[in-house]
C-alpha cells in the first residue's frame, strides 16, 4: 500500500471533519523551495466552505479547521493560509 501524499490527507480530513460545500487546496511550497524553516514539510492554501462556521468567529472556524488537521499541523504541514467561509 503507498503512503497517502500530505495534500490527499489534508483533503480527506477537511471533508470527513467539515462536510464542506466547497474545498480548494492549493499546494504553495514550491513558492518557499530553500525555506529552512520549513524542513521539508507542506505550504498549503486551504479555501473551505462549510455550514459548520455558520454562527463562529473567524478564530473558532480556523479552529475547526487546525483540530481537523490535528498531527499534521505538527508534522507535514508547516504553513497554511485559511479562507473559512459560510456557504451565504
């Protein structure tokens, strides 16, 4: 069996946590080739609407979406840019 790539994880979890009406991910590390910092792991840009951000601040709906992710925030994923939408 291969190992799932970084972005199809993000992708599969956003989806199972979320129940999103629309989800972009886009792969941005290419952009940061030589960034040190990054060690090797993923720059995403993550477009995610949901009904479930209906009713939050733009803090718990980034929440949502850092606790979906859970260990890959502290593995794979070394920046991520979030746009966290209402489907209104």
């Amino acid at each position: 069996m291969t190992e799932m790539k970084t972005i199809d994880l993000v992708k599969a979890r956003l989806t199972t946590a979320l129940n999103p009406t629309h989800l972009e991910i886009l792969d941005q590390s290419r952009e940061h080739a030589g960034h040190r910092a990054a060690d090797g792991a993923a720059h995403f840009s993550i477009t995610v609407v949901s009904l479930q951000f209906v009713g939050l601040t733009l803090v718990q709906r980034h929440r949502l979406v850092y606790n979906a992710l859970g260990d890959l925030m502290n593995t794979a994923i070394h920046a991520l840019s979030i746009q966290a939408q209402t489907p209104e």
